[in-house]
C-alpha cells in the first residue's frame, strides 16, 4: 500500500508474530470518537466478584471534581478538617513538611559499610539498618495466628487517615478540585489508579490486602509534591475486601524512597515506581512485616548518598555523582521508629529503600489491618504521582496525545500513522538527544510485567522529504527520555510503565511530518 493511501491513523496488532513477517490483522482507530463518556471510567474491570461500584458522583461517570450532590456539611470524623480551615480549592491538610537542605558533602559511611574501590552492577540487597526493636510482642487473633509486634518506643502520633471510617466521607484532592468520599468510594478511586496506571489487576478476593504506593503525594492528593528527600511525604494505602463485600481502605503516610546517609557501596536504592511487586506476609528483623518475594528486579542505587532519585526528570541535588540503574532485593513494608510531629520527622537510616511507615502506633494500624497468614501474597503497586494514567480523572478516547495517548496492548505491535495529519507539536527537545524535534508528535503508552529487550522502530526513507523519529521514555516528561534514534532502538527494559513517542523533527528551517510505520517488540 502507498503511502499517498494511508490513513490518519491505524492500529494494528502483529499478535504472535514477529513484524515483517506476515500481514498482521488491521484494527481500524478512526472511527467515530464523539461526545460519549467512557463506560470504563469507574468500575468496569472484568474483575469477577466485585464489590459494587462506588460512583464519584450523581452518575456513574461524574468526573472528579463535580458536583457530588452532597453537601460540605455531611462529612465527619476527627481526621477531617473544619470548613473554616480549608482554603478555597483544598482541603486544608497539615502537610507542612519542613525544607530539608541536602548535605553539600556526602555523609560519613556507616561502620562496617566500606565503600570499594569498584564494583559490579549485579544483585545487591538494600540494607536494613535501622535499630533494632529492644523487645518483641506476640500477638494471637482470630485465624490470622500469631503475629509479631516490634517493641519500639516514639512519639508520632497517630495519622487520622490510617484509622477505621466508621461511616464518614473524607476530603480528597482531586484534579477538579476537593471531593468528599466514601470509603467505597476512596477504595474505587484507589483501586482506578492501580489498575489504570500498570495495566494489571488488583485482586479482589475476600481477604486478600493489596497496597498502593503513590511517590511523590501525600495521603488525600494526587498532585506530585516535589518529593522532597528525608520526609515521609509519600503514601501507602492498603486495600481490600471482607467477605460481605464491604471494601476496605487504610491510608498511611510513608516514605517509598531512601533515607540519605552512606549505608555502603550498593546498599541504598530506590524501587523503580509505575509496576507491580510480589509481596507477602513474612519477617522484617524478626519481626511481622511485608516481605518482598523477588530478587534481582532493577532499582536506582542512591549512588551520591543525598536520599533522592537523580535523573534529569527529578533534578540534580548535590553532592555530585551520578544515580544508576542496578539489580536489587530485599526492599521490604516495614516500621520506621521515629519522634513526630510528621512535618518535621527524618527519614535517615530508618530506610535504605524500604517502605516505610513512620511511628510504632501508626506501625502496629498498619500490619494488623494487612497481616492474615505467614506466606500469604500481598501484591504492592507503586506509582509516581506524575505518571498517573488520565483515564483515571475523566473520559478519554484514545487520540495519541499527551493527555490521551494510545495504548500497547499486545506485544507485537504494529501502528501506521502520519504526523501531519494527528499528533501535537508539545515536546520540542528530549534529555538523551540534542535533536531539534519541534514538529509533530503521537504518544504510545506501553506497560510491562516482564523483562526483556524493547526494540522500538519506524520505517525511514532518505530522501524523501519526511523524517519522525522514536524515542522511549519512562515517563511524560522530555527529561525523562531514555533513548531516542533516527529508525530503530533497542533497550533493556523491565516491569513499569513507559512511553513510545514518534517526534517530528525539525530542519532546515522547517518541520518534516509525514506518515510512518511503527514496530514494537519484545525479544
């Protein structure tokens, strides 16, 4: 087929074979995308034995932010903040978190943790080196047996969201603007934003806990706060289902980053956000926890030693040295023992990349809401507050932009496109190349639950007049770039969530859209 004959867009899906090899089936992305809002948006999963859905507002597809036909005056709870209290817009959360000004040298090495002189990039386990409890208690109930209680000692208070409902609605933040919910509601919302974002199912079986990890927000919003090192400004939610159906919500402040102090030579990381984790019911320094069940999964070493993700997405913190990708385990769900108020409490060796909740009465909340059976799975989805899927705030027709971009279903992956007639002129430069790709851009989202090597390619013919180019990025975000080339790239690529964009570049004075061919595949 000429190129003359293209249309706008097309999809199609090489499902079982290699591209080049046979005529992959057609499906057609260029019918009617009129004014009907998204049946998915709230509950539709394909999960049996749900719990019913719980609407955001008067009908099934309000979006966040609307009128919910509740007053303001109908929520409760002493976690809640008055009218009063809030500011227009907020809720009027006290999340004040103090600055923290990272060291302008890297701090001393803990005893006993020598840094070499080299080093290899394989499997390196992330330390535990908090102290340890002075004692233990053993706690029995129901069928859960028995489960193991750390002895600590602090004085964080308890955090108001972390406690049962009983009943109420509470504030959140959402995109629109503030909403009051339901605990049903809350657990729809939180179970969206897992689901939407890794494109795997959250399970609802009666009894069974799932956590999610929102970096970079704390509990009741959803905008990315900066992530601040050495504060527990993140969020851990643990839900599920009881066997009446009634679903279940637990919202906690944590911290899902590492504390900055030199723990050793590849001894502190950070596990890599937007994927699912394979945890269980198992022992942290003896004592009940969430216990991470894989090994060698790819983490950021925290290789300066400043408890920060450094990339050119999250901006450079001194002390100098360059954050790299590595091979990591034991990245548990466990407590972290320190002195509040929460604003001003310090992450520092409570943490070498764990999840951690701060406080031991906010701890013991935690693990006897999520502990059931020794061995007994937990699954862990943890998302970057920025890479949120947009499906998860309004209606959202598939259209290759930014904010409603295409979606990779099934590896191979064939699509055929034309940047001159779709796409929008929005990323202009990207962090792993100097190329000037001022033209028109269509944007893929591809998630992945398996390791392998990505090989991205777009047919380019010299000469010809046309010239878009691939590039894969780990998140929406021109600094987030992971590689960029002319026709074809190759990258080592694990669990998470990532970007596909066919860029337009810019020359001579010009742009140079044109229609393309793009291959996706996995070896």
């Amino acid at each position: 087929m000429g190129r003359a004959a293209l249309l706008p867009i097309l999809l199609l899906c090489a499902c079982g074979r290699d591209p080049g090899k046979g005529s992959p089936a057609v499906q057609d992305a260029t019918g009617d995308r009129g004014g009907g809002r998204d049946a998915e948006l709230l509950d539709d999963t394909g999960m049996p034995d749900a719990p019913p859905a719980a609407d955001l507002g008067p009908g099934e597809d309000a979006l966040p932010g609307e009128d919910t036909g509740r007053s303001e005056d109908s929520h409760h709870g002493e976690d809640t903040a008055p009218e009063e209290v809030r500011g227009p817009g907020n809720c009027g959360f006290p999340y004040g978190f103090s600055p923290w000004d990272p060291p302008t040298t890297p701090p001393d090495s803990l005893p006993g943790k020598p840094t070499p002189p080299g080093g290899d990039d394989g499997i390196d386990p992330v330390a535990h080196p908090e102290p340890l409890p002075p004692g233990f208690e053993v706690r029995r109930g129901g069928t859960r047996g028995e489960i193991v209680l750390p002895l600590y000692e602090d004085d964080m208070p308890v955090f108001g969201r972390a406690l049962p409902w009983h009943g109420e609605t509470r504030c959140f933040e959402l995109p629109g603007g503030p909403a009051w919910l339901s605990e049903a509601e809350a657990w729809s919302l939180y179970r969206r934003i897992a689901e939407r974002t890794t494109d795997l199912p959250l399970d609802v079986t009666p009894g069974v806990r799932a956590v999610l990890g929102i970096r970079g927000a704390s509990p009741g919003t959803f905008a990315w706060n900066g992530n601040p090192p050495n504060r527990f400004n993140d969020t851990l939610v643990l839900l599920w289902v009881d066997g009446d159906g009634t679903p279940r919500v637990r919202e906690h402040a944590a911290h899902t980053d590492t504390g900055p102090v030199d723990f050793g030579w590849h001894a502190s990381s950070s596990l890599r956000p937007n994927r699912r984790y394979h945890y269980a019911n198992g022992w942290h320094n003896d004592y009940s926890a969430l216990r991470i069940q894989e090994e060698g999964y790819r983490v950021r070493d925290d290789t300066n030693k400043n408890g920060h993700w450094d990339s050119d997405r999250n901006g450079w913190l001194p002390p100098a040295g360059e954050d790299h990708d590595r091979g990591g385990s034991l990245h548990n769900i466990h407590c972290a023992s320190v002195d509040g108020p929460l604003d001003d409490a310090a992450v520092y060796n409570t943490s070498a990349g764990c999840q951690v909740i701060p406080g031991i009465d906010n701890w013991v909340l935690f693990i006897e809401d999520a502990w059931t059976a020794p061995g007994d799975p937990v699954s862990y989805f943890l998302v970057d507050a920025r890479d949120i899927d947009p499906r998860v705030w309004g209606d959202c027709t598939a259209d290759g932009t930014h904010a409603c971009p295409f979606r990779i279903e099934t590896l191979p992956f064939r699509a055929v496109g034309d940047t001159s007639m779709a796409g929008e002129a929005l990323f202009d430069a990207y962090s792993c190349s100097d190329a000037d790709e001022r033209g028109p851009e269509l944007v893929w989202v591809l998630n992945l639950d398996v390791s392998g090597m990505l090989h991205v390619v777009v047919d380019d013919v010299p000469g010809d007049g046309k010239d878009v180019d691939v590039h894969l990025l780990e998140g929406d975000d021109p600094l987030a770039c992971l590689a960029r080339d002319d026709a074809a790239l190759a990258w080592d690529i694990t669990p998470g969530r990532y970007l596909v964009v066919v860029d337009t570049w810019y020359g001579q004075g010009k742009a140079h859209p044109g229609p393309f061919t793009l291959d996706v595949w996995l070896d």
